[in-house]
C-alpha cells in the first residue's frame, strides 16, 4: 500500500510562484511513477506533469516551462514548483502514484492554489 499527503497550496497573485509537495509513506519503493493533476471548478481533472521513477518526465502543454516536477532521492517526496501563476492555474491539485505490479492508483486529498489576477 501506499499513502499520499499533499501541501503546500495557497492564494498567490498572478506572476507569483507556489511550491507544491506531496509525500509517500508505505511500500514507495513499489512506485512505478508519481503525478500531479488538477481539477478546476465545472471542469474535469487533468494532468499537470509525471516523473517516472526513473526520472523521465512529462508536462502539460499548458504549464510547460512555468512547472517543474522532482522527486528527492530518497523518492519519497514529489514537489511541484510553480511559478509565473496564471489565474487559469487556479484549482485543487492532487498527486497520484502509480505502484505494483498491477499499476494501482493512490490519490492524496487534494491542495487549493488559487492565484488571483
């Protein structure tokens, strides 16, 4: 089993920066890969960015080059730094790890960004 614990969300004024941490507690050295995603109001939750655990990551076209995803080393750790907010960034942020054989899915709780304009 794996668990999730997000942090680090918050009110930011658009141009500003928020950094986003999401922390693994179980069996982390059965994550395959971790992620963040977002889901804003009347909208359906996306994909924000991925990092294997090999380290190969991936971004949404919308956040790419404002968002860096990292793991730390001892891969129990994602963070998500934002930065150059737009108020369309605005949403709950969650992470998900992708773990065992089988590819199951945690989900954190979920962390508010709200960036104003």
């Amino acid at each position: 089993q794996v668990q999730l614990v997000e942090s680090g969300g918050g009110l930011v004024q658009a141009g500003g920066s928020l950094r986003l941490s999401c922390t693994a507690s179980g069996s982390i050295f059965s994550i395959n890969a971790m992620g963040w995603h977002r889901q804003a109001p009347g909208k359906q939750r996306e994909s924000v960015a991925d990092i294997s655990a090999g380290g190969y990551t991936n971004y949404a076209d919308a956040v790419k080059g404002r968002f860096t995803i990292s793991r730390n080393n001892a891969l129990d750790t994602m963070y998500l730094q934002m930065n150059s907010l737009k108020p369309e960034d605005t949403a709950v942020y969650y992470c998900n790890a992708r773990w065992g054989p089988l590819d199951n899915d945690t989900w954190g709780q979920g962390t508010q960004v709200t960036v104003s304009p």
